[in-house]
C-alpha cells in the first residue's frame, strides 16, 4: 500500500496528495471528492500500526470507516481537504466533469498544494497539480486509500442531514443510490430537489410528475 507513495518520492516528490471521490453512481446528494497529504514519517511508521486495514472505503465496515475518517481528520500529521459539486454541476456538467471538479476543489482545499496527486481511477482534466492516475488506486495507495474513506463518510454524513429534509425517500439508508426502496419512493413522490435530474431513473420520474 505504500509502492506508489514510496516510487514518487524516489522521484523527488514530497507532499503527496491521495484523491478520490465517493457518490458517481447515486441518483441523488452530490458528488464529494477528499485529497489527502500525509507527511512521510508519519506514514511510513503508521503504516503497520495506526493506519493498518486501511483500504478502499466500499471494502470497510462503516465502524471502521468511522474510526479512520476520525483518526485522519484529527491528525496534525495529516492534511485534509474536501471538495464537492452539487446536483445542479451534475446536472449541467455531467457526471464525469462535475467529479473532475470535485476533485479539484479538494485539492485547493489543502493547506499547501501537493507536489504530486495519486488519483484513483482515470487521468482527469483541470487538475491545478501534476497527477498521477491509478485504476483501483483506493486498494493499491494508503493516501488514496484515506481519501476513499475521507470522501465516503462525509458525503453519508451529508446524506443522513439531507434526510431529515425530505424524509420520505429513505437517504439515511441508501445515501442516494437507486435501491429497490428508493425507486419505489420515486416512484410514489416523484423527485425532490436533491435528485439528479439528468439520471435516467429520475429524468423518466420528472416527465411523469412534471407540469
């Protein structure tokens, strides 16, 4: 989990951000993105230690979860910055795009900015830093590995907050992706505001409830 923190500081990088992004997939809440730059001795001593298990936040128990998302973010050691686009940039941009600019935000959201991105997934576009990208980075790099659970239990965190908003759809469960119960609430309610109307499932809901 450290081979490609370890091969860019051989190549002379030192503040290494880990990005990545949680909610592509969901039919409603936004897209939130997490950077994360650890120092380096920090790393490589916790690595065993404080920072072991850590890993693709999808492969973890939302206990876990928790207790790394409390551990990063409290960690003068560890910089964190949290970047998001909302469901109109869904919208308007794409899904792709308003990632894209997620990610971005999180990483102007640092204290300093990184000398080098580990990003997971594919090459993206409008990076203010060089980058580099990672396919299934979130279980290969510790820093992406921490921005995973980073982004992933704050945008839940969102999720439960927007429930109490519009209580009948259920967000607190799902967090916004299209399960059997959430569709049924669409189905029944129509969209509310959170929802991404530019998602197949939402937009066919939006003709049927619309004016």
């Amino acid at each position: 989990m450290l081979r490609h923190e370890q091969d860019a500081w051989a190549q002379g990088a030192r503040r290494i951000a880990g990005v990545d992004e949680a909610g592509r997939g969901p039919l409603a809440g936004p897209v939130v993105a997490a950077a994360v730059v650890f120092q380096r001795d920090f790393l490589e001593a916790e690595a065993g230690g404080a920072l072991r298990g850590l890993t693709d936040s999808k492969k973890l128990p939302a206990r876990r979860r928790e207790f790394f998302h409390a551990l990063l973010t409290a960690s003068p050691e560890v910089d964190v910055g949290i970047g998001s686009a909302s469901v109109g940039e869904i919208d308007s941009l794409n899904i792709l795009r308003a990632t894209h600019l997620a990610m971005a935000r999180a990483i102007g959201e640092l204290a300093r900015p990184p000398d080098l991105a580990l990003v997971d997934g594919l090459p993206v576009k409008g990076l203010s830093v060089p980058h580099r990208a990672i396919v299934g980075g979130d279980a290969a790099s510790l820093s992406i590995a921490a921005a995973s659970v980073v982004a992933k239990v704050t945008r839940d965190r969102w999720l439960t907050e927007l429930a109490a908003q519009y209580p009948a759809y259920g967000f607190e469960r799902h967090k916004g992706y299209g399960t059997r119960a959430h569709l049924d609430a669409l189905r029944r309610y129509g969209p509310c505001p959170a929802h991404r109307q530019s998602f197949a499932p939402v937009a066919q809901r939006v003709l049927e409830f619309g004016p």
